[in-house]
C-alpha cells in the first residue's frame, strides 16, 4: 500500500487528520532537523497501524512536508483510516 499525506512538523501535538479537501495530514512535536519528524512519523504510524516500523519506508519527500510512503499491509483504505483513528 503506498499512501500520500502532508507532514506539519513541530505542532505540538501528535495526531492524524483528514483536511477540508480530502488529504491525510499528520501533525508531529518534532522539529524537521536531522531527519526527526520522519523518524516520528514512522513510529506514530508503526505504531497506530500496530506493525513494525521496518513496514514502514518513505519513498519520497524525505526533506518535503508531501511525503509518498510505502507500507507492507494488506488492508484497505477503510481499513487503513480507522486504524489512524480517522
């Protein structure tokens, strides 16, 4: 399953969320540097979707706020929200 959402790094909080237009925002307490916030949202999601974070692997926007990533379960996207909590 590859998933696409939007990072907002250093929020204060640590939540998933679905905006207005219909895209998966992931709000994290790390501040962007040294690669933190990616590190957090791989466990947040590993986490959440209660696998192990090697599941788990950013494709692309490693240094972007629009993240692609791959995840290694068979489920789908109903599935795959309600584990968010969304």
């Amino acid at each position: 399953m590859i998933i696409e959402l939007t990072v907002v790094p250093n929020s204060g909080k640590l939540k998933f969320f679905i905006d207005k237009s219909g895209l998966l925002k992931c709000y994290l307490k790390s501040t962007p540097e040294k690669g933190r916030a990616n590190e957090e949202l791989v466990k947040f999601m590993a986490k959440s979707l209660k696998i192990q974070q090697r599941s788990i692997t950013i494709i692309s926007g490693h240094t972007s706020r629009k993240k692609r990533i791959k995840i290694e379960l068979e489920i789908d996207q109903k599935e795959f929200l309600n584990l968010l909590g969304l």
